[in-house]
C-alpha cells in the first residue's frame, strides 16, 4: 500500500490557505498515488524556518545525493511530488516582485538535488487581498482547489 508524505509548514493553523489545500490534496489522493505533498508558505520570500529545518534533515550526501566532477546527482528515484505554494504577494515571472521569489526556485533546487524532479507546483498568491477581506476566500480559492484536485488526480 502506497503512503502519502504530508509536510505542513504554516503555522496557521485553520486560517492557513496552505494547510486547506494539502487537506484537499490528501483527500484526492486516496483515489491516486503521488509520493509527497507539501504546503509552503512564503516567508520574508523564502520558506518557514521549520521547512527549512525539515529540508536540512532531508539533504544528505551519500544518502539522498552525490556529487562529483560532473555535478550533483540525487540518490532518489522515481519519486513525484506536488508542492502548494501561499504568499500575500504575487511574485510570477514578469512581474517587478519576481526576483523576490526565493522559494519556489529554491524548493526546485533541493528536491532536484535529491532526485525528485518530478514537482508540480500549485500557486496561491496575492493571498494578503484575501487576508484584508478584500477577495471572498471561497471564491478565490475554488480555481486553485479545482487545480489541487486536478494534481492529485494526475500525480
Ligand atoms: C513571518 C511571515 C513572513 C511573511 N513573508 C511574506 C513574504 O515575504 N512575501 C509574501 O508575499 N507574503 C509573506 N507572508 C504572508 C504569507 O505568505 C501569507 O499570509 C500566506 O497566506 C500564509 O500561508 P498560509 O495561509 O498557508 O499560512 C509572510 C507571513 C509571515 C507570517
């Protein structure tokens, strides 16, 4: 029987956009197979100081990578995983913010350093227009569900 990798890293608790995706996403998933599904926040444009932690547990040379003359090689293998990103700002390519985006480049890095490449992303952004009651919740995150859904299904 194929397990579900569920890592949490807002520390929201109920109000989280993160953790309420990853649940729809854990939900879907007992109908498909993905190996891992994380909920990341954007903090200070980079990632909550425990997934960082959880990351620097995970990344071990010799265990989950290699490295030689040629480059990096990750010791994992056939591995997907589906990684929901949340920020109050928007930081997509083309923007003036996107520079700022130390996350999603950086989670690519270290998942590919140990050999998953196979990520999709899913983008709740410009979140902080929901935060300020400016969007409905509801309305503004039933597209990014359906595409939760839609990653589970396909993972
Ligand atoms: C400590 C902290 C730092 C944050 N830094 C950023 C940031 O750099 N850029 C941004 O767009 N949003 C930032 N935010 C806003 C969160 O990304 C946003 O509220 C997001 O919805 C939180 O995810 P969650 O709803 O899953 O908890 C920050 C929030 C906190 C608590």
């Amino acid at each position: 029987m194929s397990t579900l990798l569920h890592i949490d890293a807002s520390p929201r608790g109920e109000r989280s956009v993160s953790r309420q995706l990853t649940h729809d996403f854990a939900s879907a998933w007992k109908q498909a197979h993905p190996d891992g599904v994380f909920g990341v926040p954007m903090h200070n444009f980079s990632v909550p100081a425990p997934f960082k932690a959880y990351i620097d547990q995970v990344v071990r040379v010799g265990r989950t990578f290699a490295v030689d003359e040629s480059g990096y090689k990750g010791l994992l293998h056939g591995k997907s995983a589906t990684v929901i990103t949340s920020s109050g700002g928007a930081y997509r390519s083309g923007s003036p913010f996107a520079p700022y985006n130390y996350q999603e480049p950086w989670i690519r890095a270290v998942l590919g350093l140990i050999g998953v490449t196979e990520v999709e992303f899913v983008v709740a952004d410009g979140l902080s227009e929901v935060e300020f009651s400016k969007r409905d919740r509801e309305q503004y995150l039933k597209p990014i569900r359906e595409q939760v859904q839609r990653a589970a299904l396909a993972a």
